[in-house]
C-alpha cells in the first residue's frame, strides 16, 4: 500500500522545489501554496511562517558523509560521477542551486550558509584534510555549475561525453593538488 503524501509534505515539496530554484526572496507563499494546490493560510498552520518553512527545506540538503569517502580519490570519483548523472532538468530541486540562489539572501542567507557549512564544507575539510584545498574544491563544484548551467559557456562540452567527466575530475584533482597555503 503506497503512502499518501500529506498536505504537510506537498508544502514542503513544493516548498522546497521553489526556494531551492529560484531564492527565498524570489518565491512568495502564494505562489507556494498554488503549486501545493492549497490555501495559502495551511503554510502558516503547519509552518508558522513562510522562514519556517524554508528552513524546514534545508533538514532535505544531503549531506557529504565522511563515512562514504575514505579518501579524497574517491570524494573525486564520486562527485564527477553525480555531476555527469544529474538530471539537468531545472525544475529539480539542487542542493548546488540552493547554495548559489540563497546564501547571500539578506534574511536566509545567513541560515543558508551555516547549512552549507556543517552539511558540505566542513565534512570535504574531513575528508581532504586542508581547509584551503577543501574550498578550492566547493569553488570547482560551484564555478563548474555555474558555467555549464547559468552562462551556458560553449567550451563546456554536454555532461554525458567522455571529455566532460575528464575535464570536471582534472578540475577537482587541481584543486586537491593545489598550492600549500
């Protein structure tokens, strides 16, 4: 027997799809509540206010378990081989377009990026055991992003060509090779 989906749930989906897409600031509860297909006053019965809600979206932001990634030539392995899989389709919700759309937001951007922080960064420092290589790596995550997906660079080849998963793994293996800093 398959389990119905609450109106709770479909807030937070719909919630979720939208902050994570386009920023907090950019989506209204009305517009939250007419993807949900509810009143827009059940947002505030189940989450008190539209802030709570968005931060109910962030408990959904994967976390980079160190467990998972013995080493840093497999953290390597592993995100070249989620980025060349992502479903490019934009109406997906990304944890990469929810960091890049929200994390300078005035009132979640704070909120935003302490998630980023204890979800992403700090366990990638675990892993590469340098903070400053561990940047440089989210820098490769997120520039990488940003040029295939928002300015659409055309020396970025398609995502499921060999050269791509070459060109985004040299990325990632520079940016742990780099510089002691």
């Amino acid at each position: 027997m398959a389990d119905t989906l609450t109106t709770k749930d479909i807030l937070l989906i719909q919630g979720r799809r939208l902050f994570w897409a386009r920023g907090y600031s950019n989506v209204s509860v009305r517009e939250i509540a007419r993807a949900a297909e509810v009143d827009v006053a059940l947002i505030s019965r189940y989450y008190g206010s539209k802030l709570k809600l968005y931060e109910a979206t962030l408990v959904d932001v994967p976390e980079i378990d160190a467990c998972h990634f013995p080493d840093a030539q497999t953290l390597v392995d592993r995100i070249t081989l989620i980025f060349v899989t992502a479903n490019r389709d934009s109406s997906e919700p990304s944890p990469l377009r929810l960091f890049l759309m929200n994390a300078q937001d005035a009132e979640v951007g704070e909120m935003t990026r302490a998630c980023f922080q204890s979800k992403w960064q700090n366990p990638l420092e675990q892993i590469i055991g340098d903070a400053g290589k561990a940047a440089q790596f989210s820098a490769v995550m997120f520039g990488f992003s940003v040029a295939e997906k928002s300015l659409n660079l055309p020396g970025i080849p398609d995502h499921t060509t060999p050269e791509y998963e070459q060109r985004f793994r040299y990325l990632l293996q520079s940016a742990l090779a780099g510089p002691e800093i």
